[in-house]
C-alpha cells in the first residue's frame, strides 16, 4: 500500500497506458453519420479524437479519422466535446472528408 501511495506522489504509477488510444465510446447517429469518440489518454488528459463513418449507396462504410488538438480533463467531457465538433465539421465539410488527399497522391497504398 505505501508503494502505491509514494508511486502515486511521484508518478512512478503513471498510467502505464499513457499515450494510448481509449476505448471507443458507444457512436452517436447525426445526419446519417455515425460519431464515434476514441480519445488519445495523454498523461490523465484525454485528446479529442475518433471516427467519422458514414456507408455509401453500394453498403461499404466510409471512415474518417477526426483528431482535434484539445486536451481534456475528463472522459465524458471529451467524449461530448468530439460530438460536438463532429457534428460541426459534418455540417461544413459533408461527404467532402471522404475524398482522398491530393497531398498523398503519389503515396502507393
């Protein structure tokens, strides 16, 4: 227990995961979109991240990877805020986020 407590006090006992992507939150339905936040765990912050998807007319689903910069103190806190500027982005950008790169057409895939 004391080398729990000491390894707490200085942060011997970071999360080991640090750095490392959450668990994907249950998605969230906008416009025919599907929101899905996965926040990086940063050092006890959590970085707004996750999925955009959305399935075409032949039933494939398109997927876009939406990171942001900002860091959050809390789970829920990030998780809501990635919705929100999810949903903002869908709303400016629309089906355009699926469009390949033009920076990464030389790229072999």
């Amino acid at each position: 227990m004391l080398k729990k407590i000491l390894s707490g006090l200085f942060g011997g006992d970071r999360q080991a995961d640090s750095g490392a992507t959450a668990k994907a939150a249950e998605p969230v339905e906008y416009k025919g979109y599907e929101i899905v936040s996965q926040p990086d765990n940063q050092s006890g912050q959590y970085r707004v991240s996750g999925w955009i998807r959305k399935a075409d007319a032949s039933g494939e689903t398109l997927e876009h990877r939406f990171e942001r910069s900002d860091m959050l103190p809390g789970r829920e806190t990030c998780d809501a805020m990635m919705v929100t500027k999810a949903q903002r982005y869908i709303d400016e950008v629309g089906e355009a986020m699926f469009a390949p790169d033009p920076r990464r057409a030389g790229e072999s895939e």
